[in-house]
C-alpha cells in the first residue's frame, strides 16, 4: 500500500516534470481511484445525465492531461486535485445544460453527516458552487476544506494531508463549513461571515 502511495507521488511529480509517459502511466495505476471518486460525485446528482463514471473519468482525464503546472506533494494532494477538475467539469456541465434549457434541470448534492436538519438530502450544485467562491473570498482553507469533504468525499485525516495541515485544524474548519453552508443554502438572504 505504502509503496503504491510512492509510486503515485513519484510518478506525479514526474509527470509534472514533463514525462508524458508517467502520466500515462499514473493514470493506469490510479484509474480505480479514479472511477470511486467520480461515482462519489455523481451518486449526489438527483439525475441521470449524460455523465456517467466512466465520462467523467474520461472528461477528467482529458483535462489534467492539460496541466502544465501543479506540485502534488503526495498521493492525497493529487487526489484532491482530481475531484476538483471533477467537480469543475460537472458545473460546466451544469451550467452547459442550464443554458441550453431556462431554467433547466438541476443537478443535486447531499450535504455530508446530515450535520443540520436540512429540509432536502439534496442541494443544487450550482447554489453549493456559489456558497464556496463565497467562502473562498473570506476563508480560502475552510472553502478548500469543504470542496475536499463534500466534493471529493475524502476522510479528514487525508483532507489533512492534502491540504498541509492538521486534523484537528479540519475537523474545526469543517464544522464552520458545514453550518456556513448550511445558512447559505437555507436562507435567501447574506450568508453568513465564514471568517
């Protein structure tokens, strides 16, 4: 196991130094990884869209194959960066399809550990998308941190890691992510300050 979470890094960090051949050669070792972490994302959607697993494994693949830059101090990093081009491609889905149809068809998430009654399991997409630019202008680590929980379903400790930082920093970071969101999605008017 150990040594698979080395040959990620490895392989990361060589693709980053331009070894189009390592990168192919990550995509192979991490495809599984690839395919539970896709499913994750699209097991929040109240739809059946055109995306499956397998296209938004491919989607993603497509574009991380055009990075140029990006350091990946391990495994957990570089997961944490896949479900972010994940995520990204699935707004752009979202607001692809939204465009083509007013007011179309949303695409849904639940909030995690049903931390606060909320009335719905599932969520907009686009109205999670905009509660995070939100926290991001007030409190990158925290918009960081809930993007790695809700949208990459990853445990604390590797959320931890991904982000260089310690688990009690997420654990406390998370529980004002989590009601920060939940005040955003609830209520119409100003969310909360996540400062």
């Amino acid at each position: 196991m150990d040594e698979a979470k080395g040959e990620i890094t490895r392989l990361a960090a060589d693709w980053m130094a331009g070894d189009a051949e390592a990168f192919d050669d990550l995509i192979e070792l991490v495809y599984d990884d690839l395919r539970r972490i896709a499913h994750r994302h699209l097991e929040r959607r109240s739809s059946a869209g055109a995306l499956d697993t397998t296209s938004l494994v491919h989607e993603a693949y497509l574009k991380l194959a055009r990075v140029q830059k990006a350091a990946f101090k391990g495994r957990a990093e570089f997961f944490a960066f896949c479900s972010k081009a994940m995520r990204h491609i699935l707004i752009d889905y979202a607001r692809r399809h939204r465009a083509s149809k007013r007011g179309g068809e949303l695409i849904r998430v639940p909030l995690p550990e049903n931390t606060a009654a909320v009335e719905s399991d599932l969520i907009d997409l686009m109205a999670v998308e905009g509660a995070l630019e939100k926290m991001e202008a007030q409190n990158a680590r925290m918009a960081r941190i809930a993007e790695c929980r809700v949208f990459g379903g990853m445990s604390v400790p590797d959320t931890a890691a991904a982000l260089n930082t310690s688990v009690r920093t997420v654990e406390r970071e998370w529980a004002r992510a989590r009601a920060y969101l939940y005040h955003a999605l609830e209520s119409p008017g100003p969310e909360a300050d996540p400062t």
